[in-house]
C-alpha cells in the first residue's frame, strides 16, 4: 500500500470582513435577518444577546428623559445604526445627533453624532472593551455606558488618537450632563432604577 503525503498548509486561514456596504447587501438579500440584533464592527457580523427588562427600562427612561429638552434642537435616535467607517456599523441604544434634513438619504456617520449611551447589563465588558475603542478611534466626542447593575455612568470624552482621555463614574444619586447641552440635567437615578 501506498501513502500520499498531503501537501503542508502555507497560510492559516484567515477571517473575511465585510464592508458596510457588503453587510447592508447582506440584510437586503434577507442572508442577514433585519430584525436579529447584529452589528457589524471592525468588519466582523456580531449577534448581540437579547436585551432585558433592566436594559429596555434603563433605554426608554433616557429616551424619555432626553427627547423633550432636546426637540428641535438635536435628534435623540433609539437603537439606530452609526457608520463609523467603512467596516463598522454599530447600533447603540441612544444617540443624540446632530439635527440636519437628510438622515433619510443618508446614514449618521461619526461626524454627525453628540452623544453615544450604552445601557449596559449583560453587554458591559463588550460596550467598554470591544465598542468603546471604535467610538474613541472614530472622534465620537462623548460616550455614556449607562452600567446597570452598578447604577451609574462611565462617562468618557476627549479622544485622542483613538483613546479618550477623560472618565468620570456618576453614581445613581448624581447629575450628568451632556457636554453639547449643558442645560439638560439627569439625575443617573431616575433612568437607572432599582
């Protein structure tokens, strides 16, 4: 009996990443289900765990806190995507965005965006180690990560070269502002609740 020797592998296999336009073409062909919570992020499709009580109740009270102070003057979006660049398309739970006409045309891109909030329950350690960078490395000028079981925000500003630079913790009986808006006084409690 004979053996062939198999010829030895040159290359590890590699992971293939996807554009935005790619992954859009993907939910538009119904290969990517729309109403599944996927994000695309450094290129890589992540599933996103579903989201509990604490998380929907912690999004709907800033969506209510914030919608009336800031009507007419920015645009308060709920789980909408933000292109960062060409390989990452993630959907925080809150942006605040700059107000402009085409929205409907056009994506939000980093440019357009004020403020990211991230409540976060289960998905804490993936908003501060995975998406956290990508925000910072995009010029997104603050982000929240409303921490759920904690009951305080992780606020961070000022990124430079793909870090931020400042962070601050607001426990639940404290007061945040966003830095675009001033004026608009949250008490972390009442969007965190016990």
């Amino acid at each position: 009996m004979t053996t062939t020797a198999l010829p030895a592998q040159t290359a590890a296999p590699t992971r293939r990443r996807f554009t935005v336009e790619e992954y859009c073409a993907m939910v538009d062909a119904g290969i990517l289900a729309e109403d599944e919570r996927i994000e695309l992020l450094n290129g890589e499709i992540l599933v996103m765990p579903p989201i509990g009580p604490p998380h929907e109740s912690g999004t709907d009270q800033l969506n209510d806190q914030l919608l009336y102070p800031l009507h007419g003057r920015a645009l308060v979006r709920v789980q909408g995507s933000i292109m960062l660049d060409d390989s990452s398309l993630p959907q925080p739970d809150l942006t605040v965005l700059r107000r402009r006409d085409n929205y409907q045309r056009e994506r939000a891109t980093a440019a357009d965006v004020l403020l990211v909030i991230e409540v976060a329950d289960s998905s804490l350690r993936r908003d501060r180690e995975l998406k956290l960078p990508h925000y910072a490395a995009a010029g997104i000028p603050e982000v929240w990560i409303a921490n759920v079981p904690a009951r305080q925000v992780e606020a961070f500003s000022d990124p430079v070269d793909g870090v931020y630079q400042s962070r601050r913790i607001v426990p639940a009986d404290g007061q945040i502002s966003p830095i675009a808006f001033p004026d608009v006084v949250l008490t972390v409690g009442d969007f965190l609740l016990e």
